[in-house]
C-alpha cells in the first residue's frame, strides 16, 4: 500500500484496531485496571537504539487510547535526536506524528508503583499523511520484527524460539553521582562476590517474575560488578519484548540501591565486556502454557505470563548421524548466519565502544567468522543438541533489529541450501596459524556500516524507513567519534614533540 487510500480501502491502521478478538483484549485490560487499582499507563514504544518511548495517559482514557492511540513525533523512533550536522536524524521538525495503538496482551503493572503499569504500542503513520495514510511505520523496530517473523513463519511454517544472556554491570556513584567503578571484583563465578549483590539481584528476580520473565539462572561474570541473570527462552517477540522489561527492571533497581545499571559494552578494558549472546532454534507449532509463580491473580495480561513449549525442534540432530551435529535446517540456518556475519556484525554490535570488545584480546570474544561444537573461538557454537549460540552480539543490543536480521540470515540460508562447512574443533587462533583461511569480522563501527552496505538480505530486515534511519544514526555515531579528540589523544601526543 503506497498511494492514496480511496473511501472504501481500509488502513493498516483500521484493520489493526478492529482484528478480531482485539475488542475481547481491550476489556480484559479494563478489568484488570478495576481489579489492580491501575491510576496510569506508560504506552511505550522501541526507538532505533533499543530505548523505550512513548507517554504517559490515566487509566480512565485507556478504551479511547487503545482506540486512538498516542501520537508523538516520528522522530521518536531516532530518540529525537540531532546528527553532527544539526539535523534532526530521520525526520525533521516539519514531519507528521505517529500513532501509537497498544498492543493489549502486554499491559503489566510495575511491581514498583502498583498504581502504574505498562503496555507496548505498534505504531503508524499519521491518519492524515497524504501517502499511506495509516500505514504500518517502518522506523517502528518492534513491529517490523513482528511482520518478519509472521512473513518467516508463512513461508516456512516454523518459527523462531531464542534466549539471551544479558551481560551488565552494576556500579558505584561518587559524589558528583559520576560512574566510580563496580560494585564487586571481577572475579568470575565467585559465590561471594555474587552474595555482595544478593539484595540487588534478588529485587531484580523479584519485579521480573512480577513482569512474567521466567527467571532460571545467574551468576557473576568476570568483570568489576558484571552479573548475568537469565530467564527461559520463548518465541521471539516475548523474549526481544522480556530483555526490554528487564533493562527497565534494572534500571528501577538502580535507582532504589542508589547505583548504575550499566548496559554500557565495555566500560572498562583490561576485563570482559557484556555480551548478550543469543541461543537459537526454528520449531514446528508447541502449545502456550502459562506460569503463575505462585501468584493468585496476574497481574498483567496472560500473554506476558505465557510461554511456548513443546513442539518440534528442526536443529536437533539427525537420527543415526553425529549427535552433536545439528539437522539439515540448522546446518543452512548457521550456513545463512555466516555468509551475512558482517553485516550482521553492524546489528549486534551497534555502537563505537561495541568494538573495544573486539580489539581487547584474550577474553573469548568472536572475532572471526566460523562455527563449532562449544569451541568460543568461533563466532558460533553449538551449545548444546537443538540450539546454536550466536555471539557477535553485546548488551547494548536492539534485540527486535536482531531478530529480524538473524531471520533473514535463516532465511537466506534455508532457501540456498547453504553449507556452514565442517565446524571447528581446534583453537581457531592456533588453527589460522597452521594456515586455515577465515574472515574476520568487522572490526570498527564504520567497517560494519560499510558491510551492512553490501548486503542486501539483511537489509531487507530493516525495511522502509528503517535502513536509512539506522545507517544515518549509526554513520552519524561513527563520525562524531572520529571528529573528536579524546583523553587518548591527549595523552599520546600533548607532549611527544619536540
């Protein structure tokens, strides 16, 4: 849909507010704002770097507002925010508004302000635009990842299930409220570093299992103040939508133990940065389950409750083969993922200070283009029967962009029959000393950008407006840093002549 809308055509806009069993959603969210003592909701959106955005309305307008949406600027979408050059990125001052129509099955009240809750938007253009009237907005990273995914799962009749492994750190204030190094050391794995943010870790499980994230595991990482809380994987959409939640949740947590819920990649060099690997797999059909934890009354909608489980895993091996091995589907998928890791690379590791990680040696980050059984030399490993961990990805991740860039790399890999080649088992810096050939990665922003460039399937992840908003942020980033003179060059060169 590109031009005028006659009388008799009906929006994007439209069809969406009147899909059947919406109306059904919009009461049971009025039920549970009676129910919870909900007073306000924060409508919320995903900008181009993963920040959320969006208004505030009272809970009395909530059956206008799921009708008529919020509006705010297109330039939302890029934070409001000005390139080098003073131009506002993407949109300018004169552009139209979006509107923003909650999704209803992710209303959720916070558990730190019980009055307050909270409910993600898809959103589109203007009524009024004289192009497209009402049209799906393509600068909205959330709701291309949903139309991705459903255009993937027609086609293929699979869909994707992925977990992360959200990497942050948890830091000190001085006096000036300025960042004043971790809260622990950087001891890896050590219980008493862990137990030195027991009351912190264990208020961020509690508002996440409030907020429907099945919390499983964690521990802490090997950097000053790093811990890695997990919760299970899920269809894609949930899981992109529970990292969102869960960055909100630390950043409350924060706020009330007076520190810093850094997502920042690599504050410090010398340890590892955060990554947040993604675990992989494509399944046929599974059933929706719902967990309670324990609670009487959700207090939010099912759907942030729910989970899909059960079904059938296409990476598992193949009977009667090598079990590590994952099945033809999985091979073309991890095929797929290496022939677009360049600029896949631009996605997952999207800022200037993504590539510190990369350059800082020793400390297991993905480098280099290939794949293996547990081998963390490899840009991909096979983590376990069933699923591959994707690790060219850090904590400053937008995970909607991610997932729909890795579902065009499975897609891409499915329909050319792509070979990944044999995996590696060997050290991969000791086997390309004994001569094996492999491309790297990209190793700055600007690199990156550049291999995005070339590479029109994962392009096509960023439909629309999309592409050249990312690129014109991310390029933008890329030259502000060039453009500026650092504490490294002031201690390099202040002094080096005469």
């Amino acid at each position: 849909m590109t031009g005028v809308l006659t009388r008799t055509e009906q929006t994007d806009l439209e069809a969406y507010v009147a899909a059947p069993g919406r109306d059904e959603l919009v009461k049971q969210v009025r039920a549970k704002i009676d129910e919870l003592g909900i007073q306000y909701i924060y409508y919320q959106f995903i900008s181009v770097t993963g920040r959320i955005v969006g208004k505030g309305v009272p809970a009395d307008h909530w059956e206008t507002m799921s009708d008529r949406g919020i509006q705010l600027v297109y330039g939302a979408t890029a934070n409001l925010f000005v390139d080098r050059h003073r131009n506002y990125i993407g949109y300018g001052p004169e552009a139209s508004e979006l509107v923003a129509i909650p999704d209803p099955e992710t209303f959720c009240q916070l558990p730190w302000d019980k009055r307050v809750a909270r409910v993600y938007c898809t959103c589109f253009r203007n009524r009024e635009e004289e192009i497209n009237p009402g049209g799906f907005l393509t600068s909205d990273s959330r709701g291309n990842l949903k139309r991705i995914h459903a255009d993937f799962q027609q086609e293929h009749g699979l869909h994707l299930r992925h977990g992360c492994e959200p990497e942050m750190m948890w830091l000190k204030k001085d006096a000036d409220g300025k960042p004043n190094g971790g809260v622990t050391k950087p001891n890896c794995y050590q219980i008493d570093q862990f137990e030195e943010l027991r009351p912190v870790f264990l208020r961020v499980i509690e508002y996440s299992r409030a907020m429907g994230l099945d919390m499983i595991q964690g521990d802490h990482e090997d950097a000053p103040g790093q811990l890695e809380l997990n919760f299970q994987f899920d269809d894609a959409l949930r899981t992109a939508d529970r990292l969102t939640t869960y960055r909100q949740i630390c950043a409350q947590v924060a706020r009330e133990f007076n520190l810093i819920a850094c997502f920042m990649t690599k504050p410090f060099m010398g340890v590892s940065a955060s990554g947040c690997h993604h675990n992989l797999s494509l399944w046929r059909n599974g059933d929706e389950q719902v967990k309670t934890f324990g609670m009487e009354t959700l207090p939010g909608l099912e759907d942030c409750f729910t989970y899909r489980k059960g079904g059938e895993n296409t990476f598992l091996p193949q009977p009667d083969l090598d079990k590590r091995l994952p099945g033809t589907i999985g091979l073309n998928c991890i095929g797929g993922v290496i022939e677009h890791l360049g600029a896949l690379t631009a996605i997952g590791c999207s800022t200037v200070n993504s590539y510190r990680r990369l350059w800082d040696t020793g400390l297991w980050a993905p480098v280099y283009a290939d794949w293996g059984y547990q081998n963390r030399t490899c840009g991909l490993r096979v983590s376990a029967p069933g699923r591959f961990e994707y690790r060219a990805v850090d904590s400053m991740v937008n995970p909607y962009l991610m997932a729909g860039a890795i579902l065009k790399a499975f897609d891409d890999g499915i329909k050319r029959n792509l070979d990944p080649g044999e995996p590696e088992s060997r050290n991969l810096y000791e086997a390309m000393e004994a001569g094996k050939q492999v491309k790297k990665l990209p190793m700055s922003l600007g690199e990156a950008i550049d291999r995005l460039s070339e590479d029109p399937v994962i392009q096509s992840a960023l439909p629309g407006e999309m592409y050249n908003l990312y690129t014109w942020y991310k390029r933008d980033e890329w030259e502000k840093f060039l453009a500026t003179t650092t504490s490294w060059d002031i201690e390099t060169y202040l002094d080096c002549l005469p």
